[in-house]
C-alpha cells in the first residue's frame, strides 16, 4: 500500500476530489499513525536525546519563547555546544503551558524520514514533517495559514481546530487515527481538549505550473546578451524600446523550438536528483553485499526512487540523490526491480551472474537492502 493510500484510505479518490480543494478529514488505524510518531517518542526526543534548536521551539499563547528558557550549553572535546534542549527546563515550560514544537523530524526520526520519503516519490512535491505536543488546555499558535499544503496527524490526545477555509468555518475534532488536509492558505488554529496532544504535520510544498515554465524560459532568457544598457535612455526610452523589442523577437522565434517531452524530462531530473540520500543500514549491507547470493532476499528502500531514462545503448537510473549509467540490456531487470517491493536475484531475467552483480550494485547505491533470512 502507497504512503498515500495509508493516510488517505484511497489516494485515486483522493486526488480526484481533494487535492488542493477542500479541507477533509477521515479515520484511520490509530496505532499505525502512532507509529510514525508516538507520546512515548515525542518524550524520548524532548528528555533524552542531545537534540537542539532549531531543531525545537516552545510556543504559549501565540508568543515564541526565547531559546534561554528551555536551552543550555555544553562542551565536547573542548568544543562548545550552544542550543541543546534542557529536558527538565522544557518539561516545566510544558507543563506551563508552552506547546513543543519539533520542526524537520523527516530529517531525523526514521518513521518520519521514510514516509516523507514515500510521499515525495509518489506526489512529486517537496515534504517536510513537523509535530506538536500541546498540554491539556492549551494552545500554541493562533489563527494562522501556511504557505504549503498540510496533512495533520493526530496520534495521541484530541485537539479542536478552528478552520477558516473559503466554503465556511468548520470545528472539527481530532482524535487519535483522524487525519486531516488542509489547502494552501487555510486559517486555522487548535487547542487542545482534557489530555494531552501530539500531532504531525506533513507540509507538501507543491510546485506549481508557473514555476514549471519558468524554469523552461530561463535558457533562453539567458541567451540574451548581458551588456548594459545604452547611456542616455531615461530621455530617449523608444531607443530602449527598440533594442528591448529585438531580444523579445528573438525568445518569440526560440520559443517554438522548445520541446515540451525535454523540458517534463529536465523537471523529473531536477527534482530527482535533488533529493537528500535514504541510505540507512547502508554500512551494514554493504558489509555483507560479499556474500549475496542468488537466493538472497532483497528488498526496495521506501521511499527510494528509480527512473529509467533511454539514451540509445545506455540506460540512465535515476536514484534521487545519484545517477547510474547501465548497458540498455539491462532495462527488463530494473523493470522488475521497480515492480516489486521483495525479490531475490534469481527473479531477475538475466544470466546468474549478470543479476548477482547488477543486485550488488543496487545494494550498494541504496536502491536495495537485504533482508535477514528467519
């Protein structure tokens, strides 16, 4: 099942009615939301890990508070440490009624840097993921809206939303398992109820058509020669209006040579290549990669893209953070890799040898991890 499918119940659905429309919340598995991100987590993060700012902020009321009031500093190997959460002095401020707020835990907490992982892969869109944990009766931020979309998950407690979305206000309240969307720009706040609350955002920073097309007229804006304009064209403007009107033709003319499939093409790599690494238990399997087999049990990272790209007798992977360049004979083997979450070297439509090494390779690069044998 999709990342999106679990948060969702049905990503098609989804994407057909919701996306980028309407609020929507619905009920899912309340321990499977609680595995991304747990009150026991959320404690063991505050409390008893070196974590540091900006990495957490404390919020009462609206108001930020100053670092001083929750940090301290330290030295390792003679080397100062400035930031460091003050478990103690934070759990007093939380039990004053500051909410803690954990920002960037997809680049930190494994659950939350496998989904975002996911999620990116299958929406195309730039994720980030947040929590909050809001004391009984409390609030953090008032009335507000995002620059991104937003999907809360509520994995523990319940907290009432005040929603200011354009079809009217809604109150909805959340309880562990509910999840809910938010469209870009929603006005919205919470506090929450008789206990406790935890949730995680997601934030999906979309890019957009204009971006897109931007992007894809910026060579050719770059081919406009970068002299400087002529001395004297605040009294004669029609001078600049002329010149101005030449390298407008000349884009106009270019325009048409733009091949939109080349251009879908470059945005695909752009974003591809651009995403940080998902290499966790990379040392380990590469250790062992000596030793796999054609029986070996291997498995896709999640989260881990793989694009196939055509170039003649070469194939171009493209593996998020890196590219492969393989023989084009390889491509019905990939094909079966990207197919299939598990699978042994054997499966591979290749010669025993030539699926060993290619499964190795993918080892290697992170597209696959193996999977101890029971």
């Amino acid at each position: 099942m999709s990342a999106l499918d679990r948060l969702t119940g049905d990503a098609q659905t989804f994407r057909e009615k919701v996306w980028a429309s309407r609020v929507h919340h619905h009920q899912v598995d309340p321990d499977e939301l609680a595995a991304y991100l747990s009150l026991e987590d959320a404690d063991r993060l505050l409390t008893s890990t070196a974590i540091r700012t900006p990495e957490v902020r404390l919020v009462r009321q609206g108001e930020v508070l100053p670092e001083s009031a929750y940090t301290r500093g330290a030295t390792i190997t003679g080397r100062a440490l400035t930031g460091l959460v003050d478990g103690r002095k934070a759990v007093e401020e939380f039990r004053n009624g500051a909410t803690v707020v954990f920002q960037g835990l997809h680049r930190s907490f494994p659950p939350l840097v496998e989904l975002i992982a996911e999620l990116e892969t299958e929406l195309g869109h730039p994720c980030q993921a947040n929590a909050y944990l809001t004391p009984p009766g409390s609030q953090g931020f008032g009335v507000h809206s995002d620059t991104h979309d937003v999907f809360v998950l509520q994995t523990a407690g319940r907290k009432q939303w005040e929603l200011h979305p354009p079809e009217g206000e809604e109150h909805p309240l959340l309880e562990p398992g509910h999840v809910m969307y938010l469209p870009t720009g929603t006005p919205h706040a919470a506090r929450a109820q008789d206990t406790v609350s935890l949730h995680v955002t997601i934030g999906i920073n979309q890019l957009t058509w204009r971006g897109l097309v931007q992007r894809a007229l910026a060579s050719l804006a770059n081919e406009v020669p970068d002299d400087h304009l002529p001395a004297g064209y605040l009294d004669d403007p029609q001078t600049l209006a002329h010149q101005i009107g030449r390298h407008l033709s000349d884009i106009a003319d270019r325009l048409r040579d733009i091949d939109p499939a080349r251009e879908a093409e470059r945005e695909v790599r752009r974003f591809l290549t651009s995403r940080p690494p998902r290499l966790e238990g990379a040392l380990v399997d590469g250790l062992a990669v000596a030793d796999l087999d054609d029986d070996t049990l291997l498995r896709r990272r999640p989260g881990a893209p793989c694009v196939l790209v055509d170039r003649g007798e070469q194939l171009e992977v493209l593996l998020g953070d890196r590219t492969l360049t393989v023989p084009a004979r390889l491509r019905e083997a990939l094909e079966v890799v990207r197919s299939h979450d598990r699978l042994r070297p054997r499966d591979l439509p290749l010669d025993e040898q030539s699926r060993v090494v290619l499964a190795r390779r993918l080892v290697r690069e992170g597209l696959l991890r193996t999977v101890p044998e029971q």
